[in-house]
C-alpha cells in the first residue's frame, strides 16, 4: 500500500475531540496511552532515509524499549523487536530477527547513530469491525523535537498516524476519507522524521561522501577545479570527527577516498594551478595517505575477518582467532598514531593553507597554461589520454604478464574514473554513467586481484610477526597458511575474469562513446575558437 | 522461515489452541509469524475474528492463480498474520490429488512466504492424508498434542509407524501431553511414566484448563488475558522447548531464507 497516511492535526482541534468525532463515526476503542521518548537513528551518511526507511527506538522510561523499522513508503510495512538497555550502534548489537536481516543489506558495515529525539503523548486507537476485529490504527501524536541535552526545541508537532492492518486497504481508505472528509484533518505530505529534522534544525543527508556538484561546462578550469576540490576538502573535515572517535570504519575510508581524489585531480590538471603549488600540495597530500594507510588495511583485514574464516578449513577456523586478536590491537595503536597526526602542526598548516588557497578568488589573468580554458576541453583532453592509455595497457596484458602491470593499470583506470567522476556534470548523464559502470566492473576485477596479491603476502608478514613474538601456536600458523593458500587460488581466478572484464570495456560501442563524448567534442570546440 | 505444524490424526486434542498460542508468543519474540488455518471448521480463523473466507477458494491458491500472499490477513497482534480457512478446504485432497504433484502441491504453493516469515504455523485437520503428506512435506516440525489416553496413545504410535515408514525423517516429530487433567489418575500415571516407544522430547505439558477454553468467548490467544495462568504459563515453557528443539534438530530450516528480504 503506498498511499499517505499521515495527517496534521490542527491546532484547533484537541485529540480528545478528535477521539469523539471519531467515535461517533466508527467503532473504536483507545488502544494504549503512552508517554514515549523516541529516537530516530540513521548512519552518518544517511542509508536508511536514502532507502526510504525509518528505524526508530520507542523508550518509556529507561533505556530498554522497542526498535521499529518502518517504511516510509508502504503504510502498515513494520518490523518490531524488543530492545535491551544497552545502546545500539551495529547490526551486531541486534537481536537475530527481521530487522537485523533487512538492516543488514542496507547500513552494512556503518554505525547507527541518533540522529534526531522526540518525545510524544500517543493515543493509540484501535479501529474495528463489526466483529469487533481491529482493522486499523490510529496513531494521535503530540511531540516535541528534543535537544542533544534533553530539552524541547522547535513547535508542537500534532500528528495523526492511519495504520493499516495487512488484508484491509480497502477499509483503510475509507477510513482516511473519512479522517480528511469529516473530521478536516490534512495530509501531512511527508514522514514524521521529516518535521522532526526540521525542528530540531537538520537536513537529511547532509552528509554524503558523492560530490553533488553541477559544473557549469565553459567555468573556467581553475575555478572548477577549486569547487571540487573545496568540496573534497569539506568531505574530509566531515569524517575527521569520526576517525578520532573510531565510530566506524568507513569515516577513514571516505577521508582516503577525499585524499586521493584531491591528489589524482591535482595530478591529472595540470597546468591548471602554479607549478609550485601544485607540486607542494601533490606532496603533502602524498603523505597524507600514506599516513592514513595502514589503519585502512587493518580495517579491511577485520572487515574480511568473517570471510577469511569461511576461506580456512572448517576444523582450522577457531585457530583464526590469535589473528583476529593481533590485528584488533594493531589498528588500536593505528588509530592513535593517526590521532595524533591530525593533532600536528603539518596535518593543521595543510588544511589551513589549503583552505585559504581555495578561498581565494581565481586571477582575472593567470600565466599558467590551462587556467583560463573551460573546463569542458580540460577534462576531454585528460580523459581522453587516460582512456588510451589504459586500452594501451589493456591490450598489453597476457596470461603471463607480472601482477605489477595489472597494478599499474588499476592505477589508471582509478585515474580516468575519478576523472569521469568528478566532472560528471558537464556530460550527458547516461552516457556518463554507462562508462563508469563498465570501467567500474573492470576496476573491481582489478582491484580485487591486487587486494587478493597484497593481502596473501601482508598475511605471511604477520604470520612471520606472530611466530617472531610467539603469540600463537602453530594451528594459528597453519589456518594463515590455508588461508593464504585460497587468496592465491581467487587471486588466480580473477587474472582469468579479467580478459573478460577487459573486453567489454574495451569494446567499439564504448569506444565510439568515449570518442565522441571526449575527443569529437574537443576537436569540436578547437575549431571553432580557430574559426 | 520454519514450518510448525499443529497436527494430529485425532480430532479434539488442542491443536488449533496450540497453533494460535505458540503463534501469538513467536510474534511476541519479535518474529514475524503466519498462521494458516488449514482445517475447514475455521477455529484459529474464529479465535482471530477473521472471516473464514478466501475469495477464489483454496482451488485458485493451489493452483496458483492467486498468490498466498493476497489473501493474509493482518490480526489484532503485530507481526503475527492470519491465512484464514475457507470451506473449500474440505476438498483440499482432491484438488491436491488432480495437481501434478500430489504430494509436494503445498511446497509451491508456499513458496512466495519464505522471505516474509520467520515461522508459520499451519494448524490442520484432523486426519491421515494425502493433505496430512503435503503437511509433513513442508513441515520441519509436527507439533502433536496428546491427551494422556489409552486412545490418544494408540493415534500417537499409528503416526510414528507411518512417518518410520514413509521416510519422512525430515520433519521433526514433536508430541506432547495435552488438556492433562491431574485428577484424573490415568493422566497422572501416563505424563509420569509415557510409553517408552514414545520417547517425548518434550516434557512440558499443557494442563486442562477453563482459561484455554475461554478463547472461543475471548476470541484471542491466551496469554493476552490469562497471562499468569497455569496454561498460559506451560504455552511459553512449551514454546521455549520447541525453540530449543527445533535448533538442535535442524541447523538450517527446510525452507532457506534468502537474504533478500522486503516487508511483510
């Protein structure tokens, strides 16, 4: 069912006049009365209100209450499962049931954190047949958007929730017509969180690690760039907080992601800024990953824990177990070191300064090459080149060829798609994002073979470390052996995907797409500033 | 999803009073629960203030001109949902007997549920069948009340026969002692000293009790008025058994749930 079914109470109308209007229209009783807190929880870049669903935990008193994950879309649709006290944060701390399941698809790995609180007076009332059979609810709803700090902001939010019991839509919709009909009540256009996040001053995803730019294509490419690259610098400020706190893993992963879109573009344009500062920043963004690096591994390591063990021999996976250990203390030391660097003169000069240089206005005249061209023709002539160059090196690989080339060209074809990426705006919208999706399946072919090549030998090296520091026995050694030895074996069985991978890239249809939309065009423009 | 069925070849016993109770005490654990009222009579459908009513009948079901999720039912009760029973059920064998396969007829018909519910619980007939084989073809459990009684017994041992018989090894075969009235001395010495052949898994037992026998003026599951009953209180003790049973017996459930899963 996917018909609106919440109403604005008004102001004029008490719930308990409502409540007689309503009887005396349809048989109802008053279900419960309760006074509830109720908080709305979403992960940091907000997966659930993205998949239009609400997960809400409803308190009375203490902290133990009912978790609801509602949807948005389809009235009635609930999952509900009783909550102990302890605080949620991931599908781990959930009980087994429907709502870990079909969280579970949409957060993965993310935290859940509160993203809003209200609390309510809710009238439930129960609205029945003439077999006194409940056939619907009636949810009357008086909140208040609560502070962080517990106390009330914003405007009395008056609600009044219609839920449908399953097999009686046709009975639900008369019992909406007769809510907006006779009683006046208005639909409310829009989900309870909604109002919610509008009190209390929020605005749902307003975090998101995409870029959500719209270039003007004739913007001149050292302003362009500039905007991108602010964006991708405020993409880094956003997931700082959270590496500090180690909410999750993917807050350094969404940093990484900045860091390296922010070096690939200062790369990649060249001759767009001065020499000096561009080769300064490719430098202090350099080590700003590598910094960053080894804490990521770790998180990969732990994050691929579960598969690792279904990758060992079933009586040789309890010996995992050291491993999960070691690796658990490593990413803590990890996580403190870079702590620390984000607490350093270098890591704050670097982001003041760049700051400052993004702040500043482009030169109305500037020396430098590219500056002034449109961005359009920049980025045709960079993506263009990268496109060639990687069905140069495509074409190059063979069944013998050595792992460092298919890294070399995983390098490239990351290039061309930060490249196609970042300035997607500036191109028809399916043309663009038909080649991102095929070079995206060539580069996870890639990326998966290069993972499969550093993890197989990072594995031996801790191996090596644990039986060094003899904090485990050999069981331990062997598990990592066998697994060791099944990366090899999938490592393998990706060098075979990628001829296959390779050639649906590298096909004439995506050919013909990639010339018309970066070469045709370019030569396009270029004649016509000659004419 | 797991599929317990309320089932025995004696009528009388408490098998709908067992389908609606440990069905309202599932939902009540926070898993999404079906009851399916199989048997024409329509008691789980009354206890729930359905209408024993699917337009089409069981024939367009069965012959899946009507998916079973069309004709669900919501109950009084979150996550727990009705499928109620039709008197086109009666003719359930035949029906079965025209398909293609008339021992495995349910199993499709079932299908479309597997993402939707945790457990169904199909209250049956009744009867030993070819719709009592398609029950014990979709079950991973056969839930058996037994009252402690000579001819209880001999129905109890007539189904264990059948089940060594058929192979039907698969489904779990779980009695239990059933509207036991302690003063009586036959159910006394039967619950203290069962019948070796019988070897009950189970050793909860639900007594006899008015309280059980008020859900037909209630029209709701017991716990909802008599939580604190001596009878409410052996349904949660025998739905905690069953739980415990069930994971010993079966690691992965007849039905593998896909991970794919939308709203019920």
């Amino acid at each position: 069912m996917s018909w609106n079914c919440q109403y604005n109470i008004p102001n004029s109308l008490s719930v308990r006049r409502l409540t007689q209007g309503l009887k005396r229209l349809v048989s109802c009783t008053v279900d419960t009365q309760q006074s509830i807190q109720t908080t709305f929880y979403d992960t940091y870049d907000w997966r659930l209100y993205a998949s239009r669903h609400v997960l809400e935990k409803q308190c009375e008193n203490s902290n133990a209450g009912t978790l609801h994950l509602r949807s948005m879309e389809k009235t009635g649709a609930h999952a509900v499962v009783k909550m102990p006290h302890e605080p949620i944060t991931f599908l781990q701390d959930l009980p087994n049931t429907a709502i870990r399941r079909q969280l579970a698809s949409i957060i993965e790995m993310r935290a859940l954190l509160p993203v809003a609180s209200i609390r309510s007076c809710t009238t439930t009332l129960r609205l029945l047949d003439t077999n006194q059979k409940t056939v619907a609810y009636l949810e009357l709803q008086e909140s208040h958007a609560l502070t962080s700090t517990g106390r009330t902001q914003g405007q009395v939010i008056r609600r009044a929730c219609l839920v449908p019991v399953r097999g009686y839509a046709t009975t639900a919709r008369r019992l909406s017509r007769l809510l907006t009909e006779d009683l006046g009540l208005e639909s409310a256009g829009g989900d309870l969180l909604n109002a919610v996040l509008a009190a209390g001053g929020r605005r749902p995803g307003d975090y998101s690690s995409k870029l959500g730019l719209q270039l003007d294509p004739n913007m001149r490419a050292d302003a362009a760039s500039k905007l991108v690259l602010h964006r991708l610098l405020d993409i880094m400020r956003a997931n700082e907080h959270g590496i500090r706190n180690r909410v999750d893993t993917e807050f350094l992963h969404d940093f990484r992601v900045a860091v390296r879109r922010t070096r690939s573009l200062l790369v990649q344009l060249n001759n767009v800024f001065p020499g000096r500062t561009q080769n300064r920043y490719r430098r202090d963004f350099q080590w700003l990953q590598q910094i960053t690096g080894p804490a990521r591994d770790i998180d990969v390591y732990l994050l691929k824990f579960a598969e690792y063990q279904a990758m060992v021999e079933p009586p040789l996976r309890p010996a995992l177990a050291p491993l999960r250990v070691y690796l658990e203390q490593h990413s803590t030391s990890l996580y403190r070191r870079l702590t620390r660097a984000f607490d350093t003169a270098r890591y704050n000069k670097l982001i003041a300064d760049w700051r400052a240089f993004l702040d500043q206005p482009s030169p109305k005249k500037s020396a430098v090459q590219n500056a002034a061209r449109a961005i359009h023709d920049v980025a045709n002539e960079r993506i263009w080149r990268l496109y060639r160059r990687t069905i140069k090196a495509g074409r190059a690989i063979n069944h013998d060829s050595p792992a460092q080339d298919l890294h070399e060209l995983r390098k490239t074809c990351k290039k061309l798609r930060y490249m196609l990426e970042l300035f997607q705006s500036i191109y028809p919208k399916r043309d663009i994002k038909q080649l991102i999706r095929t070079l995206k399946q060539l580069q996870d072919n890639l990326g998966d073979f290069n993972d499969l090549q550093v993890q197989s030998e990072v594995l031996q090296q801790i191996s090596k470390e644990i039986h060094a520091k003899n904090r485990a026995g050999p069981e331990t050694l062997m598990a990592i052996g066998n697994l060791v030895a099944t990366l090899r074996q999938q490592r393998e069985f990706e060098r075979q995907a990628f001829f296959g991978r390779y050639k649906k890239f590298a096909r004439p249809a995506m050919a013909a797409r990639f010339r018309r939309l970066f070469r045709d065009a370019g030569n396009d423009a270029r004649a016509n500033k000659a004419a | 999803m797991k599929v317990l069925a309320s089932y025995s070849i004696k009528g009388g016993v408490g098998k709908t009073a067992t389908a609606v109770n440990l069905g309202y005490l599932a939902a009540c654990d926070g898993a999404r629960v079906l009851v399916w009222d199989l048997d024409p009579q329509g008691a789980a459908s009354y206890y729930f203030r359905v209408k024993p009513k699917i337009e089409g009948g069981s024939k367009r079901l069965l012959r899946r001109k009507r998916s079973l999720l069309e004709v669900i039912k919501g109950t009084d009760y979150r996550n727990l949902d009705l499928l109620p029973a039709d008197f086109s059920n009666r003719h359930l064998e035949l029906l079965l007997d025209h398909g293609k396969k008339p021992r495995r007829g349910l199993r499709s018909v079932m299908r479309p549920l597997q993402n939707h519910y945790d457990y169904v619980f199909i209250d049956c007939a009744p009867s030993i069948s070819l719709v009592s084989e398609n029950v014990f073809d979709v079950s991973d459990a056969l839930l058996v009340p037994t009252i402690p009684t000579t001819l209880s017994l001999r129905t109890l041992s007539t189904l264990i026969d059948f089940r060594l018989k058929h192979g039907l090894t698969d489904v779990q075969l779980l009695p239990f002692f059933s509207m036991v009235d302690r003063r009586k001395s036959l159910h006394r010495l039967i619950v203290e000293r069962p019948p070796k052949k019988l070897s009950l898994a189970i050793k909860t037992f639900i007594p006899f009790a008015s309280e059980v026998e008020k859900m037909g003026v209630r029209r709701a599951p017991l716990t909802t008025y008599a939580a604190h009953s001596r009878a409410a209180v052996a349904f949660e003790q025998l739905w905690t058994e069953v739980k415990s049973c069930l994971a010993k017996h079966h690691e992965t459930s007849r039905w593998a749930a896909k991970s794919n899963e939308n709203f019920s």
